[in-house]
C-alpha cells in the first residue's frame, strides 16, 4: 500500500472522512505511519539486508578498530573481514561484548592483528584485535527502512503483508494526543493492542543489547 491509501484508510478507520477540516492533518498521520513501520521493523526484524552498499560495507583502515554504523542498523547478524592484500582471505568475526573481551584478555583493546571479533555499540563497531592492515568488512543486518513515509507515493519497505497493519500505531497515536479533542484512550488501547497482535511485545533497548551480548557464533574462517 502506498502513503495515500494507507492514509485513507487510516481516516476510515478513525471516522475522520469529512474534510471540514480534518481532525488530522496528512502530515501527522504520515509521521505516525512512519514511526508505525520503525516500531515493526524493530519488534518483528522485518527487515534484513545483504546489499545496500552504504549499510552493509565498511572500509578498514590499518590500525583503526572502531567504525561508525549506518543510522538504520538495529542488529548486525553477520560481518566478515577480507584484506586488501589477500581477496581469499575470509575472516568470518564472532560477536562479543566488552565485559566478555575483558575476561578473555584484558589487554583486547591494545592488540592488533587480523580481526576475529566485533563489539557492536549503539553506532558504532570495533574490531578486534585492531587490523594490521587494510580491507573491506561485510555486513548482513537487521535495520530500519532507509527513509521515512513523506510522499503520496512512497511505501513502506517491509512487506505487503504488513502494511495494513501500520494503520493500528498511527490510530494509537491519534487517539493518544493529549490536546486534540478526538483523545479517546479507550481507543488509543485497543489500536495498540491490535499493532502488538501482529508486530509482537515492544523491544527495549535493555533487551536488544542483552541478545546481541556474546551471541554464539558457529562459522568458521576460511584461508
């Protein structure tokens, strides 16, 4: 569904169909229609990505182990290190966190050599040990759509499936607005209610960084 129906049947669903004037205006309901698809990409990881050059590719430079992460990435499922030297050379990372680094070697954040970890922060990822030289990391993750619901033609990215489900978080919203005379929070609940049934429980931040924390890895390099 593009931004226009899904705006329409936002106003069907809210009996906000009579122009005179609205009870809310375009902008807003596609604000919230945008935030609708943030919040699914989060709870649900519908949105995975191997290609997108800007996401999933970093450049390494030799004795530089943290590097800023594309603003769209919630959780990194995969990331390999190739040098520049040697394109067959294949290091595929483990993730790990600081604390567990820490109890293996204290001493991580002053060792180089060929990557064989990342420590994924909030917007960044450091690479241990610090490279020796320099190449390209890949990246397969999970993220947020690229660009948020703005023109009549713009769509969301997750699938078609889901669409129809966004409306539930922009009525949630409506109906949640502490100065509009539509505040209904009997409502506001019941939209909520039916995001949650389809989309899932909300993901904190506490939660995410205790999944990603040490995550067993099983694969292995190869030379």
């Amino acid at each position: 569904m593009k931004l226009e129906a899904l705006i329409a049947q936002f106003r069907i669903d809210a009996d906000d169909t009579v122009d005179n004037p609205y009870l809310w205006a375009d902008e807003d309901i596609a604000t919230w229609l945008s935030e609708a698809e943030e919040e699914a990409a989060i709870r649900a990881s519908l949105i995975y990505d191997t290609t997108t050059p800007e996401v999933c590719q970093i450049a390494v430079v030799a004795n530089t182990a943290a590097y800023p992460l594309h603003k769209a990435i919630t959780e990194i499922a995969y990331a390999q290190f190739v040098p520049t030297s040697d394109a067959t050379r294949v290091a595929i990372l483990d993730q790990k966190d600081r604390l567990e680094l820490d109890r293996l070697n204290p001493r991580w954040r002053q060792d180089t050599g060929e990557p064989r970890y990342f420590v994924q922060d909030d917007t960044t990822l450091t690479l241990y040990p610090r490279p020796a030289e320099a190449g390209a990391l890949t990246l397969e993750v999970h993220r947020l759509p690229l660009e948020p619901l703005a023109n009549d033609n713009d769509e969301p990215e997750i699938g078609n499936a889901h669409h129809r489900h966004l409306v539930n978080w922009a009525l949630f919203r409506a109906f949640s607005q502490p100065d509009s005379e539509a505040i209904d929070p009997n409502r506001a609940a019941q939209a909520e209610g039916r995001f949650t049934s389809h989309f899932g429980l909300p993901v904190d931040a506490d939660m995410r960084r205790a999944h990603r924390a040490n995550t067993p890895q099983f694969n292995k390099s190869y030379f």
